[in-house]
C-alpha cells in the first residue's frame, strides 16, 4: 500500500491555489508562458466541454516519451531530499546521454552523490527516490516502449503501481483504484465538477507559439471541510492553438488522512523537435507522511536537451 501512495505523490506527472506551497522552488516552471488576456471561448467558438475532452482522451503525452527512444539526447537529473526543517540532507545529480543510435545504451557523463542518499544495504533512503529512479530511468528503456507489458491491476507488483501512475499523469480525470482515495481523482465528473472554476487564458509559449492556458481550480467560496476533501488542488493544461496539442500539464494535489498525508506539486514541459513533441522539463516537490515511516520530502528536476534523430527510428 505504501507503494500505491507514493504512486500518487510522485504524480500530481505529469495537479497552487489552496495547497501550501513547499518552500523549495515553484515547480510551475509553466510560467515560461507570457499571458496576453483572458479568453473569450465564444468568440474561439471553443466551450470547457472542448478543453476537458481534449484532457481526457489525449493521448500525445504518453506517445512524446515512446517517441524519444526514436533519438539520441542528454537528460540532467537533480535530486533533493529534505529534513524536517526543509534543509537539503541529500543531494543526487546525474548527466546520462541516453544513445539511441543503434542498440540502446545509457551512459553516465557525471554522477554525484552527497549527503544522506542511501542505506547500508545499498538502496535510497526515501522511497521517493527509489520510484523517481524507478520511473525516469526505465522510462527510456522499457516503461513506454511500444506494446510493453501491463500490470495485473491487483496492485501487488510495480507493474500495476507503475499502471497506476501512467493514468494519473498521462489521463488526468480519469479513476485510479487507489485505496482511500476513491473517485478523487475524477475532477470532470458530473459530481465533482460543482467544486472547481474554469479559467481560460490566451499566450504565447517558448516566445513564439500561440496558446491557451485551461486552468482547473477548488472554487474559494467552499467550506474548509469541503476544499480539504478535494485532493486535487489545481490543474493547469497549455494546448497550442494551432493544433490543440498539449505542451504542458501542472498539477497540485494535497490530501490528509488518517493513514497518510501528502502535498505534492509537478509540473511537465513539452517542446517541437521537427514533427515530433517530447518532454524537456520535469520537476517535481512533495512531502508525505506515513504511519510509522519516516516522513519524507524531496524535490527534482529533469531538464531533457540536445535531442538529435536518429536514422531508420
């Protein structure tokens, strides 16, 4: 159970407003946008129904990670693991060229450790961190390769957690079978949708592409028992208005119980490389608490560059 909560921590992949912000680094490096005007959706003959379908049936998210096994690129991994008082106990960075050209191979150009990152057996000491290596190094190795296996959805096996993670990130809105969370994580419902406001704003992202920002957020006239029963906190989507594709997703999730207690904030950027969209920024802030564990807090960034295609892929 322990791994199906982180599941849900170290996604929010791929949900500010009523959260606490974690006084680390703002992960909506989705701020690259420069915001012209609040949109007139009747005029763009657009309407909310059009934003949230887009969400729940795209599927170019997922495809941009397939479609990187198609190059040859640099990935540069920072990761921060926190005490109590938020000060940095541990450090990780790693600069791997991900070589597509031919068989697949992962080189390490730097590796660096500091600071408490691992056990005496070997292993991380968070198991947060454990789940980001998990995820973001196999990701470019087996997780979203095409017809990889899926996981037997009992939730026994990494497989299913990692099943679990793909629909939160890449399908925001849509259930995930996750013990005490329920229907949470279904925002677009026709019950959970009498919660949150819509805003759509016009901008330009990367300083040339045309786009509208489709923000989802917990309306602020509810009650505090009402906002606090909502995990999602926020969910912001960029479309480029020249084709509605999805460049970027933010999302802020908060939730407490009695078993567990999470606040998380990540933030995911896409980019144009020919005719290809793929992923180029990924961070992520969170802290969770799980009973009789140690409470773990941790912040990363993935910055992807230096994509090159390779031929016959």
């Amino acid at each position: 159970m322990k791994n199906i909560f982180l599941v849900l921590l170290l996604t929010s992949f791929f949900y500010n407003s009523y959260s606490q912000e974690i006084p680390r680094f703002n992960p909506d490096t989705i701020k690259t946008i420069t915001l012209d005007s609040t949109v007139n959706i009747k005029a763009e003959r657009l309407n909310i129904e059009t934003f949230i379908q887009r969400i729940i049936n795209d599927t170019s998210f997922y495809q941009s990670f397939r479609d990187m096994k198609r190059y040859t690129f640099i990935a540069e991994n920072r990761i921060y693991t926190y005490d109590k008082k938020n000060k940095v106990d541990g450090k990780i960075y790693r600069k791997i060229r991900h070589n597509n050209s031919g068989p697949y191979k992962m080189e390490y150009l730097v590796k660096q450790d500091t600071g408490k990152v691992y056990k005496k057996n070997g292993k991380y000491q968070l198991y947060t961190v454990e789940m980001f290596d998990y995820i973001f190094m196999n990701a470019y190795n087996t997780d979203f390769v095409p017809n990889a296996p899926s996981g037997d959805g009992k939730g026994g096996t990494n497989e299913s957690y990692k099943d679990k993670l793909k629909t939160l990130i890449f399908n925001p809105g849509r259930p995930v079978k996750v013990p005490f969370i329920g229907s949470k994580t279904e925002i677009f419902s026709a019950n959970m949708r009498q919660y949150y406001d819509y805003a759509f704003t016009s901008g330009t992202y990367l300083d040339s592409i045309p786009v509208f920002r489709f923000k989802v957020s917990v309306k602020p006239d509810l009650s505090s028992w009402t906002k606090d029963g909502l995990m999602i906190k926020e969910l912001v989507t960029i479309f480029d208005k020249r084709n509605f594709n999805i460049l970027g997703r933010y999302v802020d999730m908060k939730y407490s119980n009695m078993l567990f207690d999470f606040d998380v904030q990540m933030n995911i950027e896409m980019g144009y490389f020919g005719e290809d969209k793929l992923p180029t920024k990924i961070t992520y802030q969170g802290n969770w608490d799980y009973p009789f564990k140690k409470e773990e807090r941790a912040s990363f960034l993935i910055v992807h560059k230096d994509y090159k295609l390779e031929k016959g892929k």
